[in-house]
C-alpha cells in the first residue's frame, strides 16, 4: 500500500569525496518495503523476554536500545521476512 503521507525523502552523509553524481536525475520515484512485497516479522521469544526484562529493571519511562536480526527475500521473491533474534541494550552515553 502507497502512502504518500508518510513517505520521508532520505539522504547520504556529508563527505569529502563522493562516488556518484549528487545530482538529481529523472522523475521522483517512492521506495517502500511494502509497495511490492509481503512483510512478515519472527521476534525470537528470548530475545523478546530480554528486551521485557531490561525494560522492567530501568528506572525511566523510556529507554533506547537495538534490536537485531536478519532480513531474507522469500524464493518466490514474494515476500521479505525481518528475523529479530538479538537485544542489545546499547549504551547511556
């Protein structure tokens, strides 16, 4: 599904040198993970009790941390998978 509403234009970082040519060739195109396949999400239980875990024990009302995985093209190239297997609580600093 197309939403242009929540469509957010992305860009690179600033550097020194640049491999390609900044400048915008032909029409805008929109890129979304959903436009042509079915999104799926497998959150390991561990991994989902680690997070609880940390959330419970900190003191504040909200917290950042990383969660990990691995994304994978089905072999019908219909869909996309999003595996979270890991937790990092990252750092406060």
């Amino acid at each position: 599904r197309f939403v242009p509403e929540r469509m957010v234009p992305f860009s690179f970082p600033l550097s020194k040198c640049a491999l390609w040519d900044p400048v915008p060739m032909g029409d805008v195109i929109g890129s979304h993970i959903t436009y042509y396949r079915n999104p799926k999400i497998s959150l390991m239980e561990k991994t989902l009790r680690l997070t609880y875990r940390h959330a419970k024990q900190n003191e504040k009302r909200s917290f950042s941390c990383f969660l990990l995985g691995t994304l994978a093209v089905d072999e019908a190239g219909e869909g996309i998978t999003l595996t979270i297997d890991r937790f990092d609580p990252g750092r406060e600093v």
